[in-house]
C-alpha cells in the first residue's frame, strides 16, 4: 500500500499530534523539569503520587499500555476484515490506513509505558517480540511501496500469479516439441547442394542441414529443456541474460539463416521463462514477510494479555 498520498495526510497528522500529547502527559508526570517554561500539564492530567516501583504500573502508564494494547486487537482485526469484504465497516484500504499509522503510534506509548526500560524478563521478552513485529511491518510496508513500481520497470508485462507454473509447463512442451521434430527431420536424409550450384549460399557453405540440426537440438537438450522444467531456473546458466543473450548469438551464427528463425522462438522462451521467475521472486518478496510479521503479532498479543493479567492481579 503506499503511503505517499494525500489520504494519509489526516493520520500523519493525527499520529504527530497524539505523539506530542502524550510525551506533554508523560513528562508532566514523570520528569516535569524537562518541559519547557509556560507549557506545565494541567493538573486534570497529573496522576496522584504512586509508590508503584515502575511506571508502567502507575495509573498514566496503564492508561499508555492499555491504548497500545487495544491498537494491538484493532491491528489483527485486519486480517478478519480482509477476509469479510463485504463488512459495512469502512473500506479494507481505510483499515489499512488505520493500521499503518496507528501501530506506528504505539511506539511512543510503549516506550512511555515501560519508561524507557526493558525491566524484568517476561517484559524483555515483549518488547523483543514488539521490535519483530514493528521491524518486519515497516519492511513490508516498504516492500508494499517499491515491488509494485519494480514490476512495472522490470517486467514487460505481468502474469497472473496462479497461471505461471501452467505458463512454465507450456514453454517447456513447446521446447520439447521443437526438439523431437528437429531429431525426426535429422533422421531424414538430406540432398545435399551441389557444388557450384546457383543455389547454394554462404550459410551452405558453411554448415549442412544435419549439422544446424544436431546444434540446435544439443542446445535443447543440454540447456533449454532443463532450463525450462527447472523449478528455480534463476539457478541455471540460462537465467543468466547475459550469457543466455552470448549463447543464441553463438548459435543463431552457426546454424545459418535458415534455422534462426527457430533459435529466435527458443530464444524468447527462455527470456519469457526468465520474467516469469522475476516475476515469482518479486512475489515472494512481496509476502514472505507475513511469515514472520502475523505469527509474532498474534504471539505479541497472547504474551500483552498474559502480561496484564499479571501486572493487575499480582503487583
């Protein structure tokens, strides 16, 4: 999704502001010298002394820690959303919208709530588990912002994800096609040119048509047909374009004209093939950071309520 537009302007905002209050809050509670002259918290806002050992204990540290956690719920509420597009609860990007900017707002909250320390282990253990969490987010975010553009330069046209292993399946039989009527016709005798003929060319001179043949199906064989059915073609050398662009060169020249019509439609298989890998990388850029980022966020949620069951029954 991307965030450089003006429907994320009123967010921005929001979060700025929401920032500034609640460092005012938490300043003028627990550090009141740092604020500025002429700006003191009104005494609406200024808990009453608290022998709680931490502040995140304290009433206005509750109050930090239970927002945060309620922003918590709302973020995996997305998920439920997604999968409900027709629930008249705001549109799925207003959700988005929602999500991005009020998570990004629990980092100040959280920070206030634990008072900038990590304190005992479980509470280590949470923040740990937060920084996953903010960590893999932001990095999708970005992901979200840049692959889409990265497509549209790189990629000449795009394929619908589902149809690309069919798509592969389908350059590969073609290949293969090509190669069994190139050996059927290899197996064919041909009537040579005879010398001296008006009817003979450079490029038969130079090669026979058993020989362009044998070339083209040993490029085939050893190189396009495993490129092609390879699950991870990136790792053959063909998925290299620079070496793959040398390699039909060298071949389109040796066969003669002839048969370059044939090398050219090889040619654009593999680069077909190549894109359609690109394609699938980029992919798999684009989601593999939910792997990390949905599993720690509803583990982050299960530690939060087991953290405040404890901190409101037992301290």
């Amino acid at each position: 999704m991307r965030i450089f537009n003006r429907s994320h302007i009123p967010w921005f905002l929001f979060v700025i502001l929401a920032t500034i209050a609640s460092l005012w809050i938490y300043l003028g509670n627990f550090d009141p010298a740092q604020l500025p002259p002429g700006v003191s918290l009104p005494s609406l806002f200024v808990q009453d002394a608290s022998g709680h050992r931490s502040i995140g204990g304290t009433p206005v540290g509750l109050v930090f820690g239970t927002i945060s956690f309620a922003i918590f719920i709302f973020g995996a509420l997305l998920s439920l959303r997604k999968r409900i597009p027709l629930w008249p609860i705001g549109t799925i990007q207003q959700w988005m919208r929602a999500h991005i900017w009020l998570t990004l707002l629990t980092i100040p909250l959280v920070l206030f709530h634990s008072g900038f320390r990590l304190g005992s282990p479980m509470t280590t253990l949470l923040m740990s588990l937060y920084a996953v969490v903010m960590i893999s987010g932001i990095y999708g975010l970005y992901l979200q912002h840049r692959l889409p553009r990265l497509m549209t330069e790189r990629l000449p046209s795009e394929t619908v994800y589902q149809q690309i292993p069919f798509i592969c399946s389908q350059l590969y039989r073609s290949a293969k096609e090509l190669r069994d009527s190139l050996q059927r016709s290899a197996a064919t005798p041909h009537r040579p040119t005879p010398a001296g003929s008006a009817l003979e060319t450079p490029s038969a001179v130079m090669t026979s048509d058993s020989a362009a043949e044998a070339s083209l199906v040993t490029l085939l064989e050893d190189q396009v047909l495993p490129y092609l059915k390879a699950r991870r073609g990136d790792r053959l050398r063909l998925g290299d374009p620079r070496y793959a662009e040398d390699a039909f060169r060298f071949v389109s020249l040796s066969v003669g004209e002839k048969y370059r019509q044939e090398v050219d439609a090889v040619q654009g298989w593999c680069e077909e093939r190549r894109m359609l890998d690109l394609q699938l990388r980029l992919h798999r850029w684009l989601h593999a950071w939910l792997f990390v980022h949905v599993p720690f966020s509803f583990l982050l949620i299960l530690l939060t309520t087991w953290h405040a069951v404890v901190t409101l029954y037992y301290y």
